[in-house]
C-alpha cells in the first residue's frame, strides 16, 4: 500500500470532517506537525477537538487554527505561551480540558494499545478527580482515566522509509509517538523520506504499522523561547 504523498492536503485527503478529534504531536514548539496544521487550516475543518501538549503560540502551530476559531476545544496539560487562547476560554469561546502531563501522554499511549482506561494517583484530591471513578489499591487512591482514540493524528518526525517507519530527532521526539498510536489514521510529516533498509531498524521510535500516510517538506521551525548567553568581551 501506498503511503507517500506530495503534499499535506493530499496526504489528508478524504480524513477530516467537522466535529473530529485530532492528537497532534509536539511539545511547544519542538516537533509539531506545522505542514498538516496549515492544511487543515486551508481546508477549513471546523468544531474541531484537539488532544496536544500545548496550543502552540499566537500566529504559530496550533495557534493559527485557534485564531481562525476551527478549535471548539483543547485537551491539553500547558498553555501559558498563547495569549488568545487564554482570551478564548476566558470569554467562554473555547472548551478547555486540562490534564497533567503524564496523564494525557498515557491516555494516547493507552488508546494506541488498546487499553480503555487505567488507573492512577496523579490528581487525587485536586479538580482533576472530579467526576471521575476512585478507586483503593494497596491502601492508596486512584482515579480512572480513560484512554484517547483520536479520528486523527497528526505527527512530525525526522526519517521515514516507505513503510513510515519513523526516526524522530532529539527532544522532537516528545508527545508524537503516542499521539501516532492513537489515531485511527495517522498521518506523519518528515524532513526526509529515506529508501527501504536505510534506517537501523534497533534505531526506529516508531514502527511503521502505526503510520498511514507520509508526506515530506521544508519546516520553520520556531524557536519558543530563544535564551542565549551574552557574548564574552
């Protein structure tokens, strides 16, 4: 099967609908899928909900479907770097659904593997637990959380072969893998498209089964907050 594309608006072709569940991978700035979310924007898939780390920046990653106002609601664990989405949801315009880091990342992975929900006592006593099922363990609370399926999601990695086997680079690594695992679909952007048995396969993040669609192109990649030393004298 087929799984290279020229664009990203071919390579989501026929997947978005109004209404959709997207996990998009990336932390900040690092490794988020910046092709596929200016696709989306341009094809104006709106009411969307959208798992990620963080909402990217105002003008930038995720940020542009917030300001074109195509997200009705975020599952998220940071986002204190965009000024409109903390305009959004405090004006009553945007669903926000908050989770502590570790706990959305095992919802994807969990989703991805199959799992419908799992324990934990991250959030024990706090707003996190309302509503949710608790539960005793060796003398100690859990809540129960409920794993992610996503319509769709959206990832950027480093290396693909033909298969999608994926290699992602340093810290760009973050929240894609299991972003990718818990898509129905996936469809995963990369810098470089390399041929069958390029890639070590001890050296591979994320096996290719996960992976439906490939699409290769140039990236921005921002930097979020750019920190530097003042230059010796």
């Amino acid at each position: 099967m087929k799984k290279t594309y020229k664009t990203a608006a071919a390579a989501l072709d026929g997947l978005l609908f109004d209404g959709m569940l997207i996990a998009a991978g990336g932390f900040g700035l690092s490794g988020i899928p910046e092709l596929s979310i200016a696709a989306i924007r341009d094809a104006g898939t709106k009411n969307l909900t959208v798992v990620s780390n963080n909402a990217g920046v105002d003008g930038f990653g995720l940020g542009i479907l917030l300001g074109t106002r195509q997200i009705k609601k975020m599952i998220s664990s940071y986002v204190g770097e965009n000024a409109e989405f903390m305009r959004q949801y405090l004006a009553g315009e945007l669903e926000l659904e908050f989770n502590p880091q570790g706990t959305l990342a095992e919802r994807m992975r969990a989703g991805g593997a199959g799992i419908p929900g799992f324990y934990t006592r991250t959030g024990v006593g706090t707003l996190i637990a309302e509503g949710k099922e608790h539960k005793e363990f060796d003398g100690q609370t859990y809540i129960l959380e409920r794993g992610i399926v996503a319509d769709l999601a959206i990832v950027k990695a480093w290396k693909a072969d033909p298969s999608g086997n994926l290699v992602f680079r340093k810290t760009a690594r973050n929240f894609n893998p299991p972003a990718a695992m818990c898509g129905k679909v996936c469809v995963a952007e990369v810098e470089e498209i390399v041929p069958l048995g390029a890639l070590d396969p001890d050296a591979i993040h994320l096996p290719g089964i996960y992976v439906h669609r490939i699409v290769a192109g140039k990236h921005e990649k921002r930097i979020e907050q750019r920190t530097t030393r003042k230059r010796a004298v």
